[in-house]
C-alpha cells in the first residue's frame, strides 16, 4: 500500500446553543424570523457550528472551540460562516474536498421548513459542493426535555470528505 491519505474520511459534529432575549436567530448563516435568538460568543449558528465540528474531524484537526476560542474578541459576533471558511481552508489544505454533507436541527420552534432552501444554498456555497449534496433536516423533541421545552436547539451534522486527487 502507498503512504497516500485515505481516499475518503468522514467527520462528526454535535452542537446546542440556549435561546436568548434580544438576539438574532441565524441557522445555517441565514437569518431566521424569531422571537428569540441563540445566545452565544460568536452569531450562535448552531448548524454551522455542527458543520464546522465535523469538517474539523474529519481531517482530524481537533474541533471549533480550540480554533476559534469564545475567549478571543476577533469571534465576537462573527458570522459563523467565516468558521466554515477557515475550517474549509484546512480541509483544502490537507488536500481533500466535501463529498457530501447530511444534518439534522433539534428545535421546537420555530418551523425550519421555510428556510430549508436558502440554507442549503448558504451552506453549498460554503463548502464548494451543489446544493444536491447538502441535506437539511429538522424535527421537533415532542415537547420533551430542553429542546422541547423551547430553551434552545441543537444541531448534528455528518460529512464525508474525498481525497482531491481521486479519479471519478
Ligand atoms: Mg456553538
């Protein structure tokens, strides 16, 4: 066998964010109507910040909090979409590519249907794939538990990466 890098990794990514007065609500780097927001250090995009997980582990490069720590004022209300950004360039640099990417939203409200769209075009664009290759879920908890109670949501998300150089 050669020493190259496996053809194909895959990567994992898991994130929730509490709801807050007074804050926008941004999924997926779209803007949500909402009477509340996700709080946190950056805009709180809990699916790009799932996305941003599993790109990192994919390539093995640790995950969002050691990259863009909620300590550093340059991530104060950053668009999260600068994290997939630079967690791109890294998948870029070790030489792999998205193959295809697969997430789920936790929320109780409010309804993602609408935005599934546009979220996918954001998220496309953002990790240099087509929109086909982007799959976008939401389901409710059932009124069970935090999610369900409306505290906050959650996001997971899977990713495949290909090798560059691959022969298709
Ligand atoms: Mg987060």
């Amino acid at each position: 066998m050669s020493d190259q890098k496996p053809l194909f990794r895959v990567g994992l990514g898991f994130d929730t964010h509490q709801f807050a007065e007074g804050r926008k609500l941004m999924l997926g780097g779209v803007l949500i109507p909402h009477d509340r927001g996700l709080l946190g250090h950056s805009d709180a995009d809990v699916l790009l910040h799932a996305i941003c997980d599993a790109l990192l582990g994919a390539i093995g490069e640790g995950d969002i909090g050691q990259h863009f720590p909620n300590t550093d004022p340059r991530w104060k209300d950053c668009p999260s979409l600068k994290f997939v950004e630079e967690s791109m360039k890294m998948v870029s640099a070790q030489g792999y590519a998205v193959s295809n990417l697969d997430c789920v939203i936790l929320a109780e409200k409010p309804k993602i249907g609408p935005y599934v769209a546009s979220m996918r075009a954001s998220i496309s664009a953002a990790i240099g794939v087509s929109e086909g290759a982007v799959g976008i879920k939401a389901t409710t908890m059932e009124t069970m538990g935090a999610i369900g109670r409306e505290e906050g949501m959650v996001a997971q998300a899977v990713v495949l990466l290909e090798r560059r150089d691959a022969s298709r």
